[in-house]
C-alpha cells in the first residue's frame, strides 16, 4: 500500500543549520532560564551555601553558552566559506565590469558638458531676449502713461506679460540640466552632478 502522507512544509527548503543541534541548544537554554528563575525572583542571596549554589549556576550557563556559541559558529562556518568561494570566483568579473563602467563615464561626461554649454548659452540668448523685452514694455507703458493713451497702455500691459513668459522661459532654460537617456530603453538616464566640496 502507498503512503499517502504528504511531505511537510519546507521539506525542499531546509534551514541552513542543523535543526536538532538548534533544539537541544534551545532545550537547555530553556532548562536553565526555569532553574535561574527562582534566584531571579528572589533577587539576593542570604547565606553562604546559597552563594554557592548561584555560582554553580551561573557556571552553568557560561559553559552552556560556550556551548551553544561554538555550535553557532561551526554551524556559520561553511556559509563563510561558500559566501568566501562566491566572493573569489566573481571577483574578476565585477572587477572588469566596475573597471569598464567606471573607464566609460568620462567620455559620456564629456559630452555631457558639451550639450549643458550649449544649454547655457541657449539659456543666456534667452535671458537676454527676455531682458530686451522688459526694456521695451517698461518704455511702452512709461510712453503710455505719459501720453494717458488708452490703446498705449494695453499693448504696454501686452508687451509686459509677453516679457514676463520670455523671463520664465529663460529661467527654465537655465535650470534645465543636460542627461542622455537609454538608447534601447533598458538604462537608466545619465547626467551632470552638482558636487559641493
């Protein structure tokens, strides 16, 4: 007859340590805690063979401790070493990969400062346009108000506000930084970083 009984959860996923070593470890830390709780709750000892008895006790967790310590470790150590042998064989690989990365960047760099140059001078036409513009409509409406010339002062008031987006404009002009982005989609966008020193 088949057994039917299905396997337990985690039966193809062990812990990375030996459960049964965890529970006698566990078993005697519990052991102990019910033995110390008495001394706890007490709080003091009043006579001499009570110091001695306490002694023993502490003596016991220190060695159960040790114990349970050198259990830990001999349990970590062949994780340290795999995670070691992990560390060795794509030690290579990532070091020519930072290597290539880090070896590329100046030249995306420099193209980065090229396109923020051109950005800035753009920038600067820009801010000069829009300086030209507000000379202009502050003169209309210097000419307006002098002459109370109704149609003067609308396109005064007209030409301000088309100062004030030319104004806007440059200054976004000028806070736009330089950054190429993916070819294929699949990178992320690179640009220009401010560094304070």
């Amino acid at each position: 007859m088949n057994d039917m009984t299905l396997p337990q959860a985690g039966h193809n996923n062990p812990p990375p340590y030996d459960a049964d070593v965890l529970a006698k470890h566990t078993q005697a830390a519990s052991d102990l805690a019910a033995e110390a709780a008495p001394w706890l709750n007490k709080g003091e000892v009043e006579t001499d063979a009570e110091a001695q008895q306490l002694t023993d006790v502490i003596a016991k967790a220190r060695k159960l401790y040790k114990a349970a310590d050198d259990s830990r470790k001999a349990e970590k150590e062949p994780h340290l070493t795999a995670g070691k042998a992990v560390d060795t064989a794509f030690a290579v690989a990532v070091s020519a990969l930072e290597k290539t990365a880090t070896a590329l960047k100046p030249i995306i760099t420099k193209w980065l400062q090229k396109v923020e140059a051109e950005k800035q001078a753009e920038a600067a036409r820009q801010a000069e346009i829009a300086r030209k513009a507000k000379e202009e409509a502050d003169r209309l409406a210097a000419q307006a108000a002098a002459s109370n010339d109704a149609m003067a002062a609308a396109q005064a008031e007209a030409a301000q506000k088309e100062a004030a987006k030319l104004d806007t404009a440059a200054t976004r002009a000028g806070k736009a930084k330089a950054n190429v982005g993916s070819a294929t989609g699949g990178g992320r966008s690179m640009a220009l970083r401010t560094v304070t020193t």
